[in-house]
C-alpha cells in the first residue's frame, strides 16, 4: 500500500475521533446540568418587603383597650344614723325622772323627705315631756308606755338633737333596756337605722319632781327641771297631746262648764249593728283649717276582726306646707297596714299600736282619702273609741284640728 492511502486512512481516523469526543463532551454537560437542576435548590424571589426579608406574615393585633384614671368615685347612698345617752349615767329611782339625748346624723346623694324615730320603753317606764329647742313635731303624749314614736313634718337639717324625758314607776326595779331606732325614706320605701340599746340601773334617789308641762320656758329647759309649781296631773285628766307650737289638752269638761269643751261634737249615738259608723266632726270653719273625718266598716267590732278605718281631710284657706293626722287607738289594738287611697309618705310599722302617726311629706290636693286596717285585740270587749286629729302649717307654728271621736261597741 502506497504512502498516500496510509495518510488519508490516518486522517480519517483522527477526524472520526475528533467527532466522537466532541459529542461525548456534549452529553457529559448535559448530564451534570441536570444533576445540578436537581440537586439544586432553586433560589427564593428577592422580598417585597425589604424590612421583612423573609416575607413572614403577622397577626393583627387586638385592639387595645385604654382604661383612663378618673377621680370619680361612687355616689354614696343616703343613710341616717342614731345615737343616745342617757341622763345620770343612766342611773334611776323610783319614782324619778330620766332624761334621754336622741342625736341624728346623716347624709347622702338623695333628699330624705321623711324622718322619725321609735322607741320601745323599758317596763315600769312612762314617757314624760319633750324638752328644749329642735322637738320633733309630733311626739306622744305624756303618760304613754310601751312604744313611743317621734316624727318631724318638716325634715331638720343635721345634725339634730333633743331631749325627751322618762318618769320611773313607783315600783319600778332592776336593770332594764330602753331600744329604738331612727326610721327615714328617701324616694323610696322605707328605711331604719339598726336599733340601738342603753341600760337603766338602779341607783341613788334622785329628784321626783312632778311632770313637766308640755312646754316648758327656756329656762327650765335648759336645766332640765320641771317648774317648782308644777302639780301631777288629776287622775281623770286625759292625755296631752305634744305637738310643737301646740298644746292643747282633751280633757273632759267639768260638770256644768260645758264653755271648756272642745270644739268636736260630743259622740254619736251607737249606730245599728254592720252599718258604718261617722265619726263626729267639727262643724264648717271658713279660717283655713284641716278637718278630718273618720268613717268605721262597722260600728261593731269583734276581737280578732279586722275593721276598715277611712280617713277624709278637707282643706280650704292659704297654702299649707306640712301635714300629718294623729290616731289614737285603743290600747292592744293591731295596725294592719294601708288599704287603700292617697297613700302618705310616713305610716306606723304593722303591729300592735295605740297610736298611729301618718305623714305627708308633699301635701295632697283635698279632700284626700285613705283606709287604713284596724284589728281588735284578743277579749276585747265593752266599748271603745278611736280618737284623732290633724296636725298642719302654713308658715308659722303647727295648727291642730280639735280631736274627732269614733265609738266602737262590741259584738
């Protein structure tokens, strides 16, 4: 073989190798792009949000309540409180007197529209006088036992203090407890202090002097003793009532003097049994008073048996400011609440009274009614009366309508 064929076969030879490790290169880069496709991962998106490179979401928070320091503080509720103290440090005698310091305080955001105070009297203990300046209006009459009630028509400013005056009985012993408590209404019900108790010992003698009238001069209230000319009231002499401004006692006239009477008619006859039974009225007045009028269910009662007593006040004259009607019921006799009518803003508690106080603290537009419920004590028997009257003011001192006599027979 000549030389030219050696050399042309050579550089096929060369060419078909050249050929050969191109491709091979070829797909070797291939297969190592691929690896790397796979193996690699693939590069995040640059952030949006340059300050939160990591495109991280977060939650919304709550909103926030914002509490903002105030000075306010509750309105504090309207509250009376009682106190009491006791003449002699609370030593007594027989047959002595005792005087006793009431003293009121209060206050509040609402007005108190009423104000009076109950007192249950020790055994053996009679109520005497009122004494001095800031009296209630209404208070009991002397000679009264068991619960004695105070009340103010027009409600004092506080603090408020006055004096009241005890006699012990004769026979009267041992320690005993004199307990009360203040009774008051702001716009609604009402409300009453916790009761509050002082102790009566027995002790020296001290002075006896005779009761004290119900109004005594500024002197003798100030010493707290009983005029020397003071005499003890006869045995057939009928309560005085204590209403401030006011005395006027219910005595039965002396044979013959029938000018000292009272004003009110004397008792009507006993109606039939089961008919209502009218109270006796004073006659027709044209100077401005309040006349009341009673009216029974029945003019007969029977022990244990409630009975409907109705009231009517009738007014005509100068505007008045205050208004309160007295009854005086028969001793062991059960009040047993308001019926029915223009409800007054102070009634007595429901329980044996024999004496009944209500009060209006806005005064209504007369005549005004109201029916209150009465219950005869257990045997009772024998006749019995219901005696009351009004008690108002127009700008000066307290006026008092002349008693109004009611008589109950029983069954």
């Amino acid at each position: 073989m000549n030389k030219s064929v050696l050399g042309f076969l050579a550089g096929v030879v060369i060419i078909s190798i050249g050929v050969i490790g191109y491709f091979g290169m070829q797909k070797m880069n291939s297969a190592v792009e691929t690896v790397k496709e796979v193996s690699t991962p693939a590069r995040p998106a640059a952030p949006s949000n340059p300050s939160n490179p990591f495109n991280t979401r977060t939650a919304t928070p709550p909103a926030q309540v914002v509490v903002t320091p105030t000075d306010a503080t509750p309105a504090a509720p309207t509250e009376v409180s009682m106190t009491r103290s006791v003449g002699g440090d609370g030593v007594y005698a027989p047959g002595g007197i005792v005087d006793i310091t009431v003293t009121l305080d209060g206050g509040g955001t609402e007005p108190i529209r009423a104000l009076g105070i109950s007192e249950e009297l020790p055994d053996g203990f009679v109520f005497d006088t009122m004494l001095g300046d800031n009296r209630p209006d209404v208070g009991p009459p002397a000679g009264r036992t068991g619960t004695v009630e105070f009340a103010w028509i027009t409600v004092p400013e506080f603090p408020v203090s006055f004096t009241y005056r005890l006699r012990a009985g004769d026979d009267a012993a041992g320690e005993k407890v004199l307990r009360g408590q203040a009774l008051y209404r702001t716009s609604g019900g009402e409300l009453r202090t916790g009761a509050i108790a002082s102790t009566l010992r027995p002790g020296a003698a001290t002075a006896t002097a005779a009761p004290a009238a119900a109004q005594e001069t500024a002197a003798n209230a100030a010493s707290n003793t009983a005029p020397a000319n003071d005499a003890a009231p006869a045995a057939n002499a009928a309560p005085e009532m204590a209403i401030r401004g006011v005395t006027r006692a219910m005595e039965a006239p002396a044979a013959g003097d029938a000018a000292a009477a009272p004003a009110a008619e004397a008792p009507a006859a006993p109606a039939p049994a089961d008919a209502p039974a009218a109270a006796a009225t004073a006659s027709d007045s044209s100077n401005g008073v309040v006349e009341l009028a009673r009216t029974v269910s029945s003019a007969t009662y029977t022990p244990g048996e409630a009975l409907e007593v109705t009231l009517t006040l009738n007014y005509a004259g100068d505007p008045i400011l205050a208004l309160a009607a007295l009854e005086e019921v028969p001793r062991g006799w059960i009040y047993d609440g308001f019926v029915t009518g223009e409800k007054p803003a102070v009634e007595p508690p429901k329980g044996p009274r024999d004496r009944l106080t209500f009060i209006w603290i806005t005064v209504p537009t007369f005549p005004t009614t109201f029916t209150y419920r009465l219950i005869p004590a257990e045997n009772e028997s024998g006749p019995r009366e219901i005696n009351g009257y009004s008690v108002f003011r127009r700008t000066g001192p307290e006026v008092q309508w002349p008693p109004t006599v009611t008589q109950l027979n029983s069954l």
